[in-house]
C-alpha cells in the first residue's frame, strides 16, 4: 500500500470537571499540518448516553458505529462524517474487563480501556476547501479516564495493515500507595489476538528508551515479541494533570515500528509500518 498521500486523523473527546476550569474539549491532530489544535467548550455543551453509547460536544457526535465532526480551526471550518463497521474489540471475561485485567476494579489515577483493536471507516471530511473520501480506511478507539496520566510511560498503537492491528503501553504507575510499573500489549493478527502484560504473567525482559523512541522485548511462555519504535513529527499534546488539562505529552501519529514475533525460536509475525502512533513520556 503507498500510504505517503493519504491522511491520517487523531481526534480526542474529553472532558475535565476541576471545579476552577472545567470543560469539555475535543483535541485534533492531522498529518496534513503536522500540528495539533484543542477546542474548548462549555461543559453543558457536553451529552451522552450510555447503551447505546452516544457522546455530544458542541454540535460533534461520536459513537460505536460513527462520528461527525463540525468545528472551525483558526477560522477554518472542518466538517466530517464517519461510518464504522466490523469493529474488532479484545477478548473479556469478569477477571479481565479490559486490558488492565483485575485492576480496573481498582481507583486508579488512570484508567484505560481498548474499545476497538481495528475497524473500517467509510465517509467525507473537508477541511477548508480540502475534502477527501474515505473509503474502508483503518480506525481504532480506546478510552482513558481519571486524574492523570502516568509519571512515565510510553504508548503505541499501529493498524494499518489488512490483518494486523497492535497497541503497547508500558507506565509507572501508582498503586495502593505505592508505584508500579506495568505493561500490556495486544497483536491482532490474521483473527487471533496475542495478549502479553506484567498482571497476567507475561516477562519484560528488556526495555530501552530515549526522547523519542524505545526498544522492548516482551516473554510469555515460548513466544517472544520484540518491538522497536521511533517518533516522527512529535507534538505536544494537551493532557491532565491531578484532574486538570494544564500538562503536555509528546505524541507522533507518524512514528517508525518494527516487530516481531517468535514462538518457540521460530519467527511468525514481522510487521514494519510508517504510520504508527507513539507517546514517549520517560
């Protein structure tokens, strides 16, 4: 796939109650500017409803099968509409909500949560007098909530081959009082899902990090998963702080990875891409 002319879009939804600023906002990044822009709102501009889930900020709507954009950046109106399908979530069970497994019965300072590994986007979107159809383009969605993000942690997350998808968080954390690191990792790949994390038993055997990539090799029984990302065209994005939008984290849509998985010695998984999403806060 040449993936060099086509655009790539992180639209964030959020919210912060802090009694002394609170809003609603919607944080949007392109690779089209390369930049990053966060619209802030009244926070009764802010609705949703849980089953099904439908989220309102402004005259944006998102939900489980769609989303529609209508807001202006520095004057510029940017309008969207969105249909997903054949959304792709993990693997549940009662000890397993989600990827933070039994901690997420926890109060953590940051909670996390996959919503979609992978799923396919068909619409329109216009920014100025640019507009490009989509047509069964690569989606994903998580969610995040809490006070704020961790003191340290790197993030990943890359779907843009036809029957892979991956995300990769690795953070010290504080728990019960004291601080933790811990990590998880789900590869999709060909209708199998690959889960490794620190709360299931899964090793870390290796972990290197710099301003603005990392290496990590990851152990569970015989298979062994080796990842190696490098951020390109980083930005800073806006994120909490004890409940507060007021910290910045750095964040490439862009970014280099390179992985692969062995199961008992034997290479199965090699992936490459050009097109991943990274945060290093380290």
């Amino acid at each position: 796939d040449d993936w060099k002319n086509e655009l790539m879009l992180s639209v964030i939804w959020g919210y912060s109650t802090h009694k002394k600023t609170k809003h609603a906002f919607i944080q949007f990044q392109d690779t089209l500017s390369h930049g990053t822009s966060y619209i802030s709102y009244p926070l009764d501009e802010l609705k949703w409803k849980a089953d099904p889930f439908v989220l309102q900020i402004g005259n944006n709507v998102l939900s489980e099968s769609g989303m529609h954009l209508d807001f202006k950046l520095k004057g510029v109106p940017v309008r969207g509409d969105f249909t997903f399908s054949n959304r792709t979530p993990i693997k549940k069970t009662f000890l397993k909500p989600n990827i933070m497994g039994f901690l997420s019965y926890l109060p953590n300072q940051c909670n996390h949560a996959i919503i979609s590994m992978s799923h396919q986007v068909t619409g329109d979107f216009q920014m100025g007098n640019r507009s490009w159809k989509t047509q069964d383009a690569y989606g994903y969605m998580e969610k995040d909530w809490g006070t704020g993000f961790p003191k340290e942690y790197v993030w990943l997350q890359a779907n843009n081959w036809k029957k892979s998808s991956l995300v990769f968080g690795y953070a010290t954390v504080p728990i019960l009082g004291k601080y933790a690191k811990g990590f998880f990792l789900v590869l999709y790949h060909e209708n199998k899902e690959f889960r490794f994390s620190s709360i299931e038993g899964s090793k870390l055997l290796n972990f290197q990090v710099s301003k603005d990539s990392f290496e990590v090799t990851i152990q569970k029984r015989g298979m062994r998963l080796t990842l190696k990302a490098k951020q390109k065209n980083p930005v800073a994005l806006v994120s909490p702080e004890r409940g507060e939008m007021k910290s910045y984290i750095k964040e490439s849509l862009e970014g280099c990875l390179e992985l692969t998985l062995e199961i008992n010695n034997q290479p199965m998984v090699t992936l490459t891409s050009e097109r991943a999403s990274i945060d290093v806060h380290f």
